[in-house]
C-alpha cells in the first residue's frame, strides 16, 4: 500500500485533525509521558504534540513513512520537544534503537497486514530501553456488521485480546488494561488501551 498516495489524495479516514482521545484520557488521569517517546505511523503528528504538550521535558518522535504526512506535520506549530522524521517501521534505523522509554501506538498497529504483526512486535522490542513500557490503543472491532467493509477486509485489521496476549507475552509484561471512556465517534466500545513494559527477551509471537 501506497501511504504517501493515499495522504496525497487526502484518502485518509483515519485522520480526525485531533489526538486520540483515549490517549487524552491517559495524559489527563496518569499524567505526562516522561523521558523519550516514539510515535509510529504518526501522519500529522496530532499524538505527538497531545504528548510534548504534556511534558516540556519529553521528547517526542514521530516517524511516518509517508512524505506528505510528515509534510503538514510540520506545518503545525510546535509545542514542545516534538521531531518527526522519515522512518519505515520494518527498518528501524540504529538511532531509534534501545532509545526510548515509551512507544504510543494509535492506529498504526491496525493498518499492517496481519502476517506483519510478529514484525511489529520486533520493532517495538528494538526501540525501547530496559523496561520501557507500550502505550497502546487497540482496535478489537474496527467494523460493525452494516459498515461498507473494504475489499480485502481492511485496514484496518481487528485484533482479539487472545491474539494480543499471544503476540506480546514473551517480551511484555500486561500492566494496565482498560476500555477507554472517550472516543472518537463510531469508535465506541470497539478500542482497548493497554500499557505493556518490556521485561523479557524472548521470540515475539511465542
């Protein structure tokens, strides 16, 4: 799939011109991310900036393959310690290695090809230091059964709790779980946020 195409197009309905608010209702009752954090698949960079603002003393990372998306990321005035960069999440470069203490995933984890998810998993592992921990906001249920489903069945591409566990549980441990109260709307009851810590090495997926 062509992401720059698609955000040339302005195909994007994954694009609410805000940040999650599940992620807004993580910042406003846990508090700031503190130390450096990555953003993956972050287009323009809403997240990322919910996150700088939270914290002047964070580092945010936004990485996007698409050009056009880190394009008008930039147009947006900074908040904070934000960077957004190049970057292809199935080849991390050494910089964004062992680096961070959290990755926010939103979005991006359900828009891969199902087969690529044990790959994800992997790029995670690379990113975080020691103990660093996975902010996730999880589609269970992207569709319901009168939505118009897209040839191919997505993206996005659902996820149960079962494959979740089974994909993350040699690396990570589950700390936090919860089904957020905010959402955007048609998003209701379909997300799941989950805090993962990265505490062991092990093959993703095992």
């Amino acid at each position: 799939m062509n992401w720059d195409e698609l955000y040339q197009s302005k195909d994007t309905p994954w694009e609410k011109g805000a940040a999650a608010p599940p992620l807004l209702e993580w910042l406003r009752k846990r508090g700031p991310l503190q130390g450096e954090v990555l953003v993956p698949g972050c287009g323009y960079g809403h997240d990322v900036r919910a996150i700088a603002a939270a914290s002047s003393e964070s580092v945010v990372v936004g990485i996007d393959i698409a050009a056009t998306a880190l394009k008008e990321a930039l147009k947006y005035p900074g908040v904070g310690r934000e960077v957004f960069q190049s970057a292809d999440i199935f080849a991390l470069p050494e910089l964004l290695q062992n680096r961070f203490d959290w990755v926010v995933e939103h979005t991006c984890f359900c828009a891969i090809q199902p087969e690529r998810r044990v790959d994800y998993v992997k790029m995670v592992v690379s990113a975080l230091k020691p103990n660093g921990s996975l902010l996730a906001i999880f589609f269970l249920n992207p569709w319901d059964a009168e939505d118009e489903i897209p040839e191919g069945g997505g993206p996005p591409f659902g996820v149960t709790k079962e494959e979740l566990d089974k994909l993350f549980k040699s690396q990570f441990d589950l700390i936090e779980e919860f089904r957020p109260t905010i959402s955007y709307p048609g998003r209701e009851g379909r997300e799941i946020v989950r805090r993962l810590q990265k505490t062991r090495v092990g093959p993703a997926g095992a």
